[in-house]
C-alpha cells in the first residue's frame, strides 16, 4: 500500500514472516489502530487470537478496535452486618424484604458479545476445528480403488527444477523422449509404460522431480507410502497394492510414485515379517502387469529412495524399474533458485546470492529452507530485544551457513563404502563418478 509508513510496511512483512509470534502481531494491530485502520487491526487482533485463543491482551485489543466499551468487572456485593431482616408471610409466599429499603442486588453489566465479534471476523479467519469428525476408514478389508486420491496433471514441469542440468537431460533421453514421440514408439516397439528408481542424498527434491515428470507427461499422480499399504489384516495390505495400481491403470496415463522404497519394497531376505514380504511379491505382480488382463499401459512406475542398496533386486529387474537416476545435492544454479524461492517473502536487505551460493556446496534443498529460516529467526530475536525491526542481510545467512552442517555428509559417507565395494552390475557408476570428481574417495 503506497500511503503505508515505512514502519508499517516493515512490520507487516516481520509478521507475515513469523505468523506465530502473538506478541509482535499485537504491537503491529496496535500501529495500525493508532493510525485509524480499525477494520486491519481487528483482522490481526482476531488471527492472534487464533494463535493463542486465551490471551487477554488480544481480547483488549479486539474491543478496542471494534469501537466497543471494555467490560467492566463483576462488582460484588457485601452483605452490612445491619442487613434488613426478612420475615415469610402468612401466604407462604416467598422470603421479601420486611421494607421496602432493603438493600437490591446490582444488575451485573453486559460482558464483551464473543459471538459477534466471531461473526464479525468470520470471513477473515476460519474455524479453528472442523464441526463435524472426519469419517474414519473401515476394518481394513473393505477398501475401494476409488478410495485412492489421484492429483490431476500438474503444472509442475521440468522447467521449474531449478538447475539440475544433467538430470534433466538424463530424464529426457531415458524416459520422457520415447514417451513423447508415439510414432517413434510405435516404429520401435516401445510400449507405453515404464519404471525409473530415483536415489540420492535425503532433501534434495527427488518428488519435486517426480511431480515434474507428471506434468511432462501431462499424466495423473497418485503417492504411494509404506502407511498408505500396511495393513493389520492379513491378505488387506496386498489387496491395498493391487486397488492403487488398478485406480491407477483406470486413471491412465498415470504415474504411481513409490515414495521410500526401501520401506515399501526391502529385501526379502533380510526381511523376517512375512507381511512385508508378500507386499513385495504383490508389488511385483503389479509391476510386470500380471494382474490385470490389460498390463500397465500407460501406468508410468517412478520410485524413490535414500538407499538403494536395501530395495529388493527383483525389483529393479529389466521391465520393472530397471532405470536409475542419480538426484545429487543442488548446483550453483540451482541453489540460487532455491534461496531466491525461500527468500521470496521475507524482509531482505542487499542479499549477495553469490557469495551464498558459494557458501552452501553440498547443501541439500532442506538445509537451504532451514538456513533461510534460521537467519530469519536471527533477524526477528534482534528486532524483539532492540524494539526496532530490521531487514535479513547477507551476514545473517552467511551466519546461518557457519552453523548448519550438510545434512548429505552422512549419507555420502555410506554411500561411498557401497560404490566401491559393492557396485555390482555398474549399479552406481553415476555415484562413483560423481565421488571421483568431488575427490570424496
């Protein structure tokens, strides 16, 4: 808003970047209301009280803006010692005062009207519990593909990834180009189906990429997790297998994203639950196509893991998810596009990206959220002990860098002993090159 003060527009920005913090939405209500914007600071007043619903302070501020008079307390009465005796009448009538002095018990004064003020507001903040409990599931053998919630295509596309060059290129020419190009499918024999395994350090946007490969297909998606199969029934978990590839198949094109894998899919033989096993078998039912008459034409099979080398092999057999893509920690580019995503909203002052850039190698997705939160955090603290608001400078982040240690370093360190000691097949040549280069071997 152009008429703003610069103390407002500063404010403002300061809550919408800590929604949480009560006391600094009061203090930012109680400007607006001393500059005459009632109806803002009883929208703030309202949201801080769905923060903290007992706060008196907020309640104040609330009367206040909505013009109200505050309410008064409760005055009790004292009883004198001379009080007027009463006497019961021959009618058996009830106890009166004997005069018509005696003393009458003050009216209590109308209290705030809550209900008004959340009829007022109603449109600005929502209910804070839902009316009406959610429907719970049923005994676990009921379940009905239909049940299944598949996303429309997305918006998302590769495009949006930022940096990330070999991986893109590597999904175009392995998976995305054959799917594209029906008359060269066609010409080739190539069927409309297909598996890829993505695996890599944790946090570093291995389902933003799957998304992305949705809406390059212009394809439905529908998550898969081990909570979303796991069943205390026998026989339930293997039949919530067969329902999301079958809503799957109806739904085609589809992409079923297997998220943790190795939970979902584990060896078998190190596996002693014979639960977790015949979900693999199913899964390897549903993969080939056996199931169903018609196969999975159409059904495109994406997968993630942190671990590779714990999903079962048979899984990752030619025609099932027989192609691997390594997602490594962001580049440069795309760390840039990272901070500048997460920085979007937030009070900043003359960030240098470059030297941040520079500063966050082999820093995961997560970690550059988290880095960007904690010099928030630095910002907002300095602003609540000086009573002055002040912008997120670079210093701030390049702090927040010094503090926060890569979350990928540990997994690098496992992932090490297996690309050169257990790289059987060239499973993890992409790894150990990459190791190679990084000089992490």
């Amino acid at each position: 808003m152009s008429d703003e003060s610069p103390l407002i527009r500063s404010l403002r920005a300061a809550v919408a970047a800590a929604p949480g913090d009560v006391p600094l939405r009061l203090h930012f209500a109680e400007l607006l209301l001393a500059e005459g914007r009632g109806d803002e600071a009883v929208t703030e007043a309202a949201v801080a009280l769905q923060h903290a619903p007992g706060d008196a302070a907020a309640r104040a501020l609330m009367v206040r803006a909505m013009g109200l008079p505050p309410a008064a307390p409760e005055v009790p009465v004292v009883r004198e010692e001379t009080e007027t005796p009463v006497v019961r009448d021959e009618t058996e009538t009830p106890l009166v005062p004997e005069t018509p002095d005696a003393p009458v018990r003050p009216e209590p004064k109308a209290s705030f009207d809550w209900a008004a003020a959340e009829e007022q507001v109603s449109d600005v903040v929502g209910p804070r519990f839902l009316e009406e409990p959610q429907a719970e599931g049923g005994d676990g053998l009921a379940g009905d593909a239909a049940a299944w919630d598949v996303d429309a295509p997305g918006a998302v596309r590769l495009a949006d990834v930022g940096g990330m060059t070999d991986v893109k290129e590597r999904l175009e020419a392995a998976f995305l180009a054959p799917m594209r190009n029906p008359e060269l499918r066609r010409l080739y024999g190539k069927s409309l189906r297909g598996g890829l395994l993505l695996y890599g350090p944790p946090g570093c946007g291995k389902t933003f990429i799957a998304r992305a490969v949705a809406g390059e297909l212009g394809a439905n998606f529908l998550t898969v997790s081990l909570s979303d199969v796991l069943d205390m029934w026998i026989g339930a978990s293997e039949k919530n297998v067969h329902d999301i590839f079958e809503t799957a198949r109806r739904q085609a094109p589809c992409v079923v994203f297997l998220d943790e894998l190795d939970a979902l899919g584990g060896k078998r033989s190190r596996t002693h639950n014979n639960g977790l096993r015949n979900v693999v078998n199913q899964l390897l039912t549903e993969l080939d196509g056996i199931a169903s008459g018609a196969g999975n034409e159409g059904v495109f099979v994406l997968a993630a893991t942190n671990v590779p080398w714990d999903v079962d092999i048979a899984l990752r057999r030619p025609g099932r998810l027989d192609r691997t893509l390594l997602v490594l920690p962001p580049d440069a580019p795309a760390r840039e596009a990272i901070l500048r995503y997460h920085l979007r909203e937030r009070p900043i002052e003359a960030v240098d990206l470059g030297k941040l850039v520079k500063a966050t190698e082999d820093f995961s997705g997560a970690d550059l959220a988290h880095l960007c939160e904690t010099a928030a955090e630095t910002a907002l603290l300095d602003s609540a002990r000086t009573g002055s608001v002040r912008l997120i400078t670079t210093k701030d982040l390049l702090g927040a860098a010094k503090q926060i240690r890569p979350s990928t370093e540990p997994w690098f360190a496992a992932a090490r002993n297996v690309a050169m000691f257990a790289n059987e097949g060239g499973l993890y040549d992409d790894l150990l090159a990459y190791l190679k280069r990084k000089r992490k071997l």
